[in-house]
C-alpha cells in the first residue's frame, strides 16, 4: 500500500489498495481529489475509482455465497495458516539482542504477504501486512464496528495492561474505492520479530473500507515507510523512527519475499548474508524520500537486444512497496512488455487491465537496469500473477500500470526477485541476487 501525497504538500493522498475488480490484487489508487504538477485535476483517478467500487460490489469471491472454489480455499487457509506460521516461527532463530527475524508467509497466490505481530501485554498475536509503502500501524479492535470486527480477530484494548489512549488523537484514511478508515490512537508494547518495542503508536480502527474488511486473512497494517508521519491527528511519527528503530542493533531491516511460499521472512537489525547469493549493491533514496523512493535506469523485456532508457543520463522512479502485489509501470513500458506474450490485450473496461491465455507457456523474463553491472531479473514465472475468475482460461501479469507513469511501484512481483535491505541509517536501499525457488511450495 502506499500513501501518496500531493506535489504540493496540501493534500494527504492516500491511497492504496485493495483488489479492484478482482480478488486477488492490491493496486493502488489515487483519491479523486489528485491534482497534477500544472495543477489540472485528472479524470482518470475518477474513472479508476469508479471501476474500482462497482467491481468490489461484485467481486464473487468475498461474498458469503461466494464460489465453492473460495469457500474451499478459505477454509483450507483457515485451517492451515496458523500452523504454518506457527512452524515457521519455530524455525527462526533469533541471533542476538536488537536483532530477530519474523517469518513472511505467502497468501493466495502471492497476493498479499503476512507477520505474526504481538500487540500489547501481554501479547496479543496477529497476523498482519508488514507494509514499506506506508506509515500507519493499525488493527482491527474492541472498537470496531460489531459488523466488521463480527468473525474476525481483534485487538482486546481493555485486555492489555500497558495500552495507553493518546488523549485527543485520531486517525483517518481515504482509500481507493472512495470509504474510508479511522479510530483512535493508542500507545502499547509491539511484539515483531522476537523483539520488543515499547510506546509504539497503534491505531484502532473504529471503520473500515469494504474492500479491506473483505480480506478475513488480514488482522491490521504495519507501515514501515521510510520517513512517513503516520495519519494521524495530531501527527505522530511512523512506527519505524519512533519505536523500532532505537531498539534495534543497527538502523535496517531487510525482506526475503518468496515465490508461493511460506518460507519467506523479514530480518530487524541486521542484515542476513545468508540470504543472498550475489553481490549486494545499494541505491541512494531520492534526496528527502518519505517512502523507499530511488532511482533506475531502465528496462528490458525478456530476450531483446535493446534496453528501454530515458533519453541521456535521465533516470525513473521507483518506490519499494512490500504491501503492494504487483509491480506498476508506465503504459509504454507495460506495452513494450506485453508485444513479447502472445495474445496479451489491454482491457478497457477492466480498468486497463493487461491479460493473455493462462495455456501460453511461459512469460518472458523481464530485466530493470539500476546501474552499470546492477541488473535484476525477474523470472517469466514471477510475471505470471493469476487466472481471472470472470474468464479463467486468461490470466493477469504482475506487471500492470496504475495510471501514474512517472513513478513506478515494485512491489511484490518484484521483490520476490531479489534480497532487499532497507537501509535507514544510511538512506539507501540495496538489492542482491538470491536462490530463487522456481517450483511453488
Ligand atoms: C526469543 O528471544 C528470547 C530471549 O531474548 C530467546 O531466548 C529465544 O530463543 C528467542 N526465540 C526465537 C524463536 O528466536
Ligand atoms: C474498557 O474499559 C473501559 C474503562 O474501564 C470501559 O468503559 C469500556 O466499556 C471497556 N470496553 C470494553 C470493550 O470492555
Ligand atoms: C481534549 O479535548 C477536550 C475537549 O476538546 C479538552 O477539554 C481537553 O483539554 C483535551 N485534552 C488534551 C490532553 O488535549
Ligand atoms: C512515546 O512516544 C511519543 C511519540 O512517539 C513521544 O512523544 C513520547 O515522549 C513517548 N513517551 C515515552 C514515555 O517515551
Ligand atoms: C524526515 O522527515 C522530517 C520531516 O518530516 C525531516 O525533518 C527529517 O530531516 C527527515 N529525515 C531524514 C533522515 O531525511
Ligand atoms: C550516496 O550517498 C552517499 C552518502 O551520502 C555518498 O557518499 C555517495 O556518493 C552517494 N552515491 C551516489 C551514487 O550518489
Ligand atoms: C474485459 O473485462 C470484462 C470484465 O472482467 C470482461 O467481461 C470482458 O470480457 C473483457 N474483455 C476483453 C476483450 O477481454
Ligand atoms: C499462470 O498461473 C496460472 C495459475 O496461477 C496458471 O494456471 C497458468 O498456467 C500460468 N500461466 C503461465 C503462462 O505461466
């Protein structure tokens, strides 16, 4: 998920979210209030907003009476998931003070990735979206509405001895398909990678949108942006600076995202060199970056000759987002992409949308040239994201575009490509190769 803020300042964009029209995605979206650099308002945010809202409206897959297929899976997560975070978080080891690791386990197909987080003393565990692109950390509570928080786990304020109301203090969120979310703000203990941090602003959420009360997998947020106040009023500071990172043995933390897979994990305070299997290189942020914001140079689709560039020694933007599913690109990179894999078409009506048959054999890998030398390639498998339920025998990409072409997101599609550090101390982000698992697990 990523906040988005308006050049100006003036306005708190916030947007992010959830699976338009299909289950399975997070894309996010501007607010409909968006105005560009020359400032003009754009439609397109309106348009996409409205795509968005009529397909959640009949988005199969959440309703009570959704396919058997669903009811099947969701069960079968129901059952399994606990266990499997359990047995994961058995297998981790914690190698010293100020330093942990908390496993990230793959949900349906990838489309979202989820922590066990302990709130409050004693622990309340829950299982939660460790989000880079944003800076709120917030949960479902004793104070959620009775129709949202019916069936779900929720955060027992009055059951933790240390939970503290910050007197006065609010949150709120507009989200992408127009409703919003808000509560009041508390201050408790977090339990996140066998660590724990004291006085760390939790929100509660009195509300939430449709589109984010329909994921049962997700307990609450854990924004991790870099330098993100978090929504709230009066303004407190992120999670991140405010509590975690005064208790951490060194200012990082770092995201082995794996494909399908429960194996996947974030390491607080250090950097786990095991993980990688190729030279870690850095990338400044961009110079007073809120979010986990850099720099490349450009793009290959699988097996050309030619590298896709701006013009001279230009370079694009990027942000780094673990809450966001897929990775969004400019149009024409999307297109140039898409001209390799045939039969791909862009839907119209399905808010841009570029899909191809499931049966073709493969996609082709796709290459992001961040410096000389510092090349990273996804493979064709990552590519693929997921069958369509309305036409299954066509699947979606994993790269798609969001409308905004002068920043691009790499969210999970790509991060599952490579080792990531989030670098605080020194406000750099770094990258390395990793042994990639090519057969789902
Ligand atoms: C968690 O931390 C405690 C004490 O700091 C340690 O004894 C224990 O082994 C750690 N557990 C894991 C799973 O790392
Ligand atoms: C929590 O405690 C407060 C103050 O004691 C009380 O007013 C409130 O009703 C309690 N809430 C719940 C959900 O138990
Ligand atoms: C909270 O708001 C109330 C009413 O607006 C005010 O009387 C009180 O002083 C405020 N408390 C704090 C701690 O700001
Ligand atoms: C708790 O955190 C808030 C904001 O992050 C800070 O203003 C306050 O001083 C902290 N309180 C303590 C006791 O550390
Ligand atoms: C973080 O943002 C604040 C303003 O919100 C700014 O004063 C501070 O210098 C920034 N820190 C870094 C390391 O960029
Ligand atoms: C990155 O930042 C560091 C520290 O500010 C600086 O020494 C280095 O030259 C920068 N590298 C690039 C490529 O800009
Ligand atoms: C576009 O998407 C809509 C809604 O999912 C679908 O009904 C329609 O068949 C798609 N059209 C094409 C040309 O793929
Ligand atoms: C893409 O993934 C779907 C299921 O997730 C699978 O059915 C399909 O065969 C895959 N297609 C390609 C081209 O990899």
């Amino acid at each position: 998920m990523v906040i988005v803020r308006s050049p100006l300042g003036l306005l708190a964009l916030i947007v992010v979210f959830f699976a338009s029209f299909l289950d399975a995605t997070r894309i996010p979206m501007f607010n409909t209030n968006k105005k560009h650099h020359d400032g003009s308002h754009s439609d397109e945010r309106h348009l996409s907003r409205r795509s968005a809202t009529v397909d959640l409206q009949r988005n199969p897959s959440y309703a009570p009476n959704g396919p058997a297929a669903y009811a099947r899976a969701l069960s079968k997560w129901g059952a399994e998931v606990p266990e499997k975070l359990a047995q994961s978080l058995a297998a981790m080891r914690g190698p010293g003070d100020g330093r942990g690791d908390v496993e990230a386990v793959s949900f349906r197909d990838d489309r979202e990735y989820l922590s066990r987080v302990g709130f409050g003393t004693p622990p309340q565990w829950f299982t939660v979206d460790l989000d880079t692109g944003s800076s709120d950390v917030w949960l479902y509570t004793t104070e959620t509405r009775l129709s949202i928080a019916q069936d779900r786990r929720i955060f027992h304020i009055n059951a933790s001895s240390t939970a503290q109301q910050v007197p006065n203090a609010t949150w709120y969120i507009t989200y992408g398909d127009g409703s919003a979310a808000w509560g009041r703000v508390y201050r408790d203990v977090i339990n996140l990678a066998n660590l724990t941090f004291v006085n760390a602003t939790i929100e509660s959420a009195s509300a939430v949108s449709a589109s984010l009360a329909a994921d049962r997998d997700l307990d609450g947020v854990f924004g991790l942006a870099y330098n993100l106040s978090s929504q709230t009023s009066p303004r407190q500071p992120g999670v991140l600076a405010a509590a975690l990172l005064p208790r951490l043995a060194a200012p990082v933390f770092t995201a082995d995202l794996r494909w399908r897979s429960p194996a996947g994990a974030y390491t607080f305070g250090y950097v786990d060199h095991a993980r990688r299997a190729g030279e870690l290189r850095y990338l400044n942020l961009t110079e007073g970056a809120q979010f986990w914001e850099f720099a490349y140079r450009g793009v290959r689709a699988g097996g050309r000759d030619r590298w896709h560039a701006p013009a001279g020694e230009g370079r694009w933007r990027a942000i780094a987002d673990t809450g966001t599913t897929l990775l969004l690109m400019a149009s024409e990179v999307a297109e140039l992409y898409y001209a390799d894999v045939p039969g791909a078409r862009r839907n119209a009506t399905a808010g841009g949308l570029w899909t191809y048959p499931c049966r073709n054999p493969t996609l082709p890998a796709f290459e992001i040239r961040f410096d000389d030398g510092f090349d990273v390639t996804i493979p064709g498998q990552f590519m693929n994201y997921t069958a369509i339920p309305d036409e299954p025998d066509r699947c979606m990409g994993g790269l798609q575009t969001w409308g905004y072409d002068d920043l691009a997101i790499f969210g999970d599609v790509f991060l599952k490509a490579v080792y990531a550090v989030f670098d605080v101390g020194q406000a750099r982000i770094g990258f390395a190769p990793k042994k990639l698992n090519l057969t789902p697990s």
